[in-house]
C-alpha cells in the first residue's frame, strides 16, 4: 500500500516486536530511567529550590557553589567521560575508527593548548552542540522502542529527528532560558579582534529579536507538530504499531523541556535538563556495555563492573567540577572530553545499529 505520509518504506519490519514487551531493558528500569526520568528530574528539581541544598554555599579550595551545583555539575561531567566506555573500551568499535579515537583528540587538546582561538571557540561550539545532542539521545530511545514495536526503523524517522530538535531546541529559543546559552559568545571579548567582536555582539544582537524568535517557534512549531500527528495517525491505519514506550517518552520530555527551558519558574532548569539527560546516559550505556565492560575489566562479576564504572565516571566528573579554570592543560582536557562525546556518541549509534 502506498503512504500518505512523507516516508514510503514498508510500516513494518517484518519480524515479531522483541521480547521484554517494547522495552528496551525492561519495565522498572525503562520506568525509571529513561521514560519516567523528565519527570523526575523535574520533581528533584523543584524539591531542591529553595532547600538547603540549594541556599547553602559550600567552599572547597577556590569552588564556591551550593551542595546541588556541586553534584549537577559533577553529573554532568561524569557522563560526558562515559562515552569511552562505548569507544575507546569497546574493541569492535575502536577498530572501525582509530583516528577518530586517537588523533582528533590529541590535535584538538594540542589546538587548545596553543591557540586561545580554539579554546573560546570549543567552549562556545559545546554549549550548542550539547543542546542537539541531548535532543537526538531523547531521539535515538525512540526510535530503539519502535524497533521493539517491530516497525520498520525508516518509518517516520525524519518526523521524530525534527520533533526532537523541536521539543528540546524550540523552548531554549522562544523562552526565558535563552540568554543562558547565547551568554557563551560573551568569551569572545578574550579575543582582541574583529572577528571576535562580531562573536562577542550575538547576545545584544539575540536581544533585539526575542520576540521575533519566540513567535517563529510558535509559528513553526504548532503546525508542524499537527502534522506530526497526522502522520502518525496515517500510519496507524497503515499498519504501524504505534510504542507506547515512545509516545510517554517524547510526551514527557516535551513538557518538561517546555516548563523548565520556556518558562524556568523554579530556577531549577539547568539542573533538571541535564539531571534526566545524564541518567538516561548512564543508564544506557551500563545496559548495553555491561558484558563488554566487564570481559575488558576482567572483574568476572557485574557488580564489580558497576562499582568501576560508576566510581571512574563519578571520580572524573568531581575532579572536572572542582578544577582551577585558570589551569589550562586541566582545561583542555576538559573541553576534549566534551566535545569528543558529542561526536563520538553520534557516530557510535549509527556503528552500532550496523553491527545489530
């Protein structure tokens, strides 16, 4: 039957759904830490705002923040490392691409070492890319789940890509957290030149268009999301099986993206994006290297595994929150890090959908 709707690819894949009923790891730890995890985090984020947790500063050495900075910035720095895990841990992938896990690592540290161009410049590429890339994690556990539906993994693909760059991206642009991300170009004023003066003038420049901005998502969004729906509902009568694994995900992501990046009304933004977008990281990546972490490890017991796993993720990302940002080498490793897990995740997903 031919589809009405923009992908033209059979709606099923022919084989059975995959065991477990639709989920990817099973009901509880599905429940827990990737489709209920929005919720929680937003639930976390508005107990802790005006707690203590929040209102008490806690100094060690030259770091000044609350115990909550403290540990959401130590999260945030922890799952960022775990990528290697899935790279440099994981031989089959590590062979596919050895200069990608070798050489672009060392020329970037060594760039930012050497040129304050390419440290401003990485520090500034990482805070948007951040953005795209936790909105394709949201994205790629969609997908996942309909796999386990059975469907085909071309259908409607497209749709849920722009869906998720809509639902994450969208309420940065059109709401009260916008000038927390466009902030970043302010580094430029580090660099003494015209180029960067044109950098360094994007939030003044941001400023004068918020309106514009905020009516152009609404403008672009609505309709796209109507259309959206009746694509899906299209497919549905086509034979498509619709996850409702996928469905509570993307629903639940989408408020809370649109309470807490549009509106922030609790000041806990920051802290609940990146809170559930660090579980659903640390959750995914111990479900799926589980078996290969622990034959690279050699500790012949999982729980063993986890301990290592979760004390190196947890020990670096202490270590990277509390560093002297006046460190440099400290600093480029830092960066390095960052950026490599943006990149490296992007590609690993598509390496490892091959190999499946």
């Amino acid at each position: 039957m031919k589809s009405a709707a923009p992908n033209r690819a059979p709606l099923s894949s022919g084989a059975a759904a995959k065991p477990r009923r639709g989920f990817i790891a099973g009901p509880l730890y599905d429940s827990l830490f990737f489709i209920g995890s929005p919720l929680l985090a937003m639930v976390l984020g508005i107990w802790i705002a005006d707690s203590p947790l929040r209102t008490t500063t806690l100094e060690i050495g030259e770091y000044s923040d609350s115990p909550a900075g403290l540990f959401i910035g130590s999260f945030i720095m922890a799952h960022l490392v775990l990528v290697f895990f899935r790279s440099h841990a994981n031989g089959a992938i590590f062979k596919t691409f050895p200069l990608r896990f070798t050489l672009i690592p060392a020329l970037l540290f060594g760039g930012i070492l050497l040129s304050d161009w390419v440290m401003v410049a990485t520090s500034v590429v990482a805070t948007w890319w951040d953005v795209y890339h936790s909105s394709l994690q949201t994205f790629g556990l969609g997908r996942i789940y309909d796999s386990k539906a059975g469907n085909n993994a071309k259908v409607g693909r497209r749709l849920d890509y722009l869906l998720n760059i809509l639902l994450y991206a969208g309420p940065i642009l059109a709401g009260a957290t916008l000038f927390d991300h466009v902030e970043d170009f302010s580094e430029f004023d580090q660099l003494d030149d015209v180029v960067a003066a044109f950098f360094s003038s994007v939030p003044a420049r941001v400023e004068g268009f918020e309106e514009t901005l905020t009516w152009l998502i609404v403008g672009v969004g609505v309709p796209f999301l109507a259309y959206y729906i009746g694509a899906y509902i299209r497919y549905a009568r086509q034979g498509y099986k619709v996850s409702t694994q996928k469905v509570a995900l993307y629903v639940l992501t989408g408020l809370c993206s649109i309470f807490t990046w549009g509106f922030n009304s609790f000041g806990e933004a920051f802290f609940i994006m990146n809170f559930f977008h660090a579980l659903q990281y640390f959750a995914l990546v111990w479900w799926m290297e589980r078996d290969n972490m622990t034959r690279t490890m050699r500790t012949g017991r999982r729980w063993l595994t986890l301990v290592v796993f979760l004390g190196f993720g947890f020990s670096y990302g202490l270590w990277a929150e509390l560093l002297d940002g006046d460190v440099r080498w400290a600093m480029a490793i830092v960066s390095v890090v960052s950026i490599m897990h943006f990149w490296y995740d992007g590609f690993i997903w598509s390496v490892r959908r091959r190999q499946v």
